[in-house]
C-alpha cells in the first residue's frame, strides 16, 4: 500500500489548450512564410505551402506541443488546400466536422483523446478482479464500452458502470448496454463525480490528467480499493503493480489506495 502522503507533483502545464498553441503556430507560421515569399517576389505554390506546414510543426514544438502535433501542424495547410481539389460540397464538410465533434467533444480541453482497450489488455484486467464477492467497477472515459462488454458478462455478481461526456462514443456504449443489461452507461464528466463508491476504477485517459486522477482518487476512493491505467502512468508515484500487454510495448499500472 502506498503512504497516504505520496501525492503526485502539480504539473506546470499551459494555461492555454493545446489547440490555441496550434493555432497560433499556424498563424506565425504563415506570416513569417508570406513576408519572406512578397520579400523574395515568388510565386505561392506547393513548395510554400509545404515549407509553412514545416515551420508550423517547427513553432508548435517551440510552444511546448507534444511531438505527435508535430504531422499536425506540418500538414494541416497542405491537406486544406488538396481538399478544395476534390471540390466537396459544403454539406460534407459540415457532416465531418459534426461527426468529428461527437466523437472527440471536449478533447481540447481534456485532452483525453478516444483511445480503445485491446482484448489482451481486458483480460489482464479480468485477472485482477475478484470472482468470488460482489464489487463495483467503473470505467471513466469509457468511449464505446470495450471493456464493459468484455467483462460485465463474465461476473455477475458485481455492478459494471461507464462515463462518457463524448455524444456518438456514449451511444454507441448505451446501446450496448441495452443489449447487454449487464453494465450501465452514464453521460457525464467523470471530474464531475465521486468515485467513492467504486471498488475498481479504470482509466485509458492521456498522460495529461494523470496526477489530478490520482488526486482525485485519493481523495475519494476507499481503502483497499484498485485504481488501473492502462498505458499511461502517474508521475512520481510508482505503481504497486505493473503488468505488460501488447508484447511488453505498453502496460497496465495499478495503484492500491
């Protein structure tokens, strides 16, 4: 068991979200691209347009954006531009952007982007629940309820529960609860409820929300009772156990409050 004074470290993360950090290395990008091309007196072309999608990348890692915003930025420009090519109507784009919406909501502000559970990581999970006493399990940031309706089933004795905020990935876990009538699904921010009652808590979330998770579960989960992250890990606070899934690439780390 951990000593109840090993809190995580307050990270000092941007006051601003990601996204707004993209957008202004996009715009910076473009003026400083545009005053050297009316400098030099070329022509806009691919080669420019390419060239500011490299400095953009360039501006958003001088911004402190992790490295996989980097492709972002680099092609943002060039794939807008390629798309006026195919000459979409605009109902398309507006579908896109609806879909899109739905799926991702407020991971801008989260960012806690839609990940989903492997099989193997569902049955290492499985191995850590209890098979002969009642428990209750929950899922924050379920999406579509992999987990869920992999192991609801195969204990019956225990309650199953997903959150969601995201519409489309929280429909998609409704319904299958329906079909199920093993777990229940719930709209709602997990920051915005108490994990008090729960015996397991699991989580694929991102590295970012990581020590305030755990801040939050040490506040309010119960002795004895299991928090499990799949993939990502709490700074500062080592795990009491550490079980490898996808061939030793990623892990399951399980803190015992």
């Amino acid at each position: 068991m951990l000593p109840k004074s090993a809190d995580a470290p307050t990270p000092a993360w941007p006051s601003l979200p990601p996204v707004a950090h993209a957008f202004a290395a996009q715009l910076l990008a473009w003026l400083l691209t545009e005053c050297v091309r009316i400098l030099l007196g070329a022509e806009a072309g691919w080669a420019w347009v390419s060239g500011q999608g490299v400095l953009a990348a360039l501006v958003g890692r001088m911004f402190g954006l992790p490295w996989w915003w980097a492709p972002i930025n680099a092609l943002f420009v060039p794939a807008a531009l390629g798309l006026k090519f195919l000459e979409l109507a605009p109902v398309w784009y507006l579908a896109g952007f609806g879909i899109l919406g739905s799926v991702y909501w407020t991971t801008y502000r989260t960012r806690v982007p839609l990940y989903l559970s492997s099989n193997e990581a569902c049955e290492r999970v499985a191995a850590l629940l209890p098979a002969d006493r009642v428990f209750s399990f929950v899922d924050i940031g379920c999406g579509v309820g992999t987990v869920l309706v992999r192991l609801a089933p195969r204990f019956p004795q225990a309650t199953f529960r997903g959150l969601e905020i995201a519409p489309l990935p929280f429909v998609v876990t409704w319904l299958r609860a329906k079909v199920s009538r093993r777990f229940e699904a719930q709209r709602i921010d997990f920051w915005r409820t108490s994990l008090a009652k729960y015996d397991v808590v699991y989580a694929f979330l991102s590295p970012v929300p990581m020590s305030d998770l755990w801040r939050k579960a040490r506040a309010e989960m119960r002795p004895g009772s299991l928090l499990v992250s799949n993939t990502f890990r709490i700074d500062g606070v080592p795990a009491d156990t550490v079980i490898p899934i996808a061939g030793g690439r990623r892990s399951l780390y399980v803190w015992r409050i």
